[in-house]
C-alpha cells in the first residue's frame, strides 16, 4: 500500500488541522508585529514578534515529529503543507540567534570614548520616552571591550572637504540631516532601520589638528536596551565610505 493510497476514506487527524490554523495565525502575526513597532507602540510590537517566531519553531518541531510518526504517515503531504506556514517565523527566529554574536547590552556607540561627541539638537528630536543622551561610564567600558576598533579618524584633507563629503556620505547612507554647523563642525542626523521603522541618532563632529581633519562619531538607539551592534556597523560604513 503506497502513501496515496494509506489513509484514504480515514479522516485526517485534527491535530494536524489544528497545526496548520496555528501555523497560519503565526505567520499573520508577523506583519502585524511590524505595523505595531512601526507605529511606536516597540515593546508590545516586539513581544508579538517574538512569540509568533518562537512560536513557529515550536509548531515546526512538532509537525516534524508528526511527520515521522508511522501513524501519520498517509498524511505527510498535509504536515508538508502547514510547516510552510510555520517556517518563515521559525527561521526568522534561528536566523537573529545566529547573528547575535557577543554583544553587550549597550545603545550608546561613540570613536571617541574619552570625549565623546555631544548633540545639540537631538533632544528636540527624540520622544519623552527615548533613551538618555547622557553618556554612561559603564557602557563606555563595555564598549571599549566590545568594539576596540571604533576610534577617531584622522583625514589629511581640508577641513571644508572633509565636512563636505560627510554630509554627502550621510546622505548616501539615508540619514535624515536635521542640524549641521560648519563653524562648529557637527552634523546631526537621523538614521531609520528599514523594517522595523527604528530611529537612532547621529552626531558627526570634526575639528582639525597638525596631521588634518579629525572626525568622530557617536550613534545613539532612541530606545532599547541593546542593539546587536547596529550602531557600530553604521560607524564602520561611515567610516569606510568616507575614507574611500
């Protein structure tokens, strides 16, 4: 008897149905954690997204067991079926364990941790609810350890140059500009993760010295307690593209 034929006149399994309206209620509440977050309500957002993700590794798990199971063997097209359905949030959720690495818990990256760059007017910016602009010893530590080739750089180019060309990589790179002071030598932006809708602020600040333009930068989440080292890698491509 070949599996066509096994099962057939039998009436499938309801733990098999049942599976698959989870399944798809899972996969619906993945668009619906993304309106949320990007309507500012982050953490209830978050908290969806992560229980339709763990949740679709759950109900992957077990169809997987069900596919196994001789007695379900006449119905292994229909488990097939419904693990599609769990398989975007289960992925979703195996791929960010993955890409975590060592982050530490910390919002606040800066290339100068001795004198990190200041914002003039990112306060105007940010909500009542956005995380502290103020600097924190203790995540500068855990910075320094985390990212210790995060530091100044140093352009022997004109300073007018050199502030130039950040402006247009800034402006590359999507950033909205909303304060900039040649005089003073800061740029003040801000940056918006694609998905999620998630705002963090920059500030670019230049001064000169005898070996050229010096230019720091400081990238700051407006909410979160961690950013798995976002900020960082927006520095890291600031950087590159300006010393091209």
């Amino acid at each position: 008897m070949n599996q066509s034929q096994f099962g057939q006149g039998q009436q499938r399994p309801a733990i098999i149905d049942w599976a698959g309206y989870l399944a798809l209620t899972l996969l619906l509440a993945l668009p619906v954690a993304i309106l949320t977050v990007r309507a500012g309500a982050w953490q209830q957002g978050l908290l969806i997204y992560a229980i339709s993700c763990l949740g679709s590794l759950i109900l992957l798990a077990l169809l997987a067991v069900l596919w196994l199971l001789p007695r379900f063997t006449g119905w292994r097209g229909a488990i097939l079926q419904r693990a599609l359905f769990a398989l975007p949030g289960a992925m979703l959720l195996v791929t960010t364990l993955l890409s975590r690495g060592d982050y530490p818990p910390i919002h606040d990256i800066s290339t100068d941790l001795n004198d990190p760059p200041a914002f003039s007017a990112a306060g105007q910016q940010r909500g009542p609810g956005s995380n502290s602009l103020e600097t924190d010893a203790e995540a500068l530590a855990l910075q320094a350890k985390a990212y210790p080739d995060l530091e100044t750089v140093v352009i022997a180019r004109s300073y007018d140059d050199v502030f130039d060309s950040a402006v247009q990589v800034a402006a590359e790179m999507g950033w909205e500009i909303y304060f900039q002071d040649r005089n003073a030598g800061i740029i003040e932006a801000v940056a918006t993760t694609a998905l999620m809708n998630f705002k963090d602020d920059v500030v670019i600040r230049l001064r000169t010295n005898a070996d050229g333009t010096l230019v720091d930068l400081r990238s700051v989440s407006r909410v979160g307690i961690g950013d798995l080292g976002a900020n960082a890698n927006r520095i890291r491509e600031f950087r590159n593209r300006l010393l091209q």
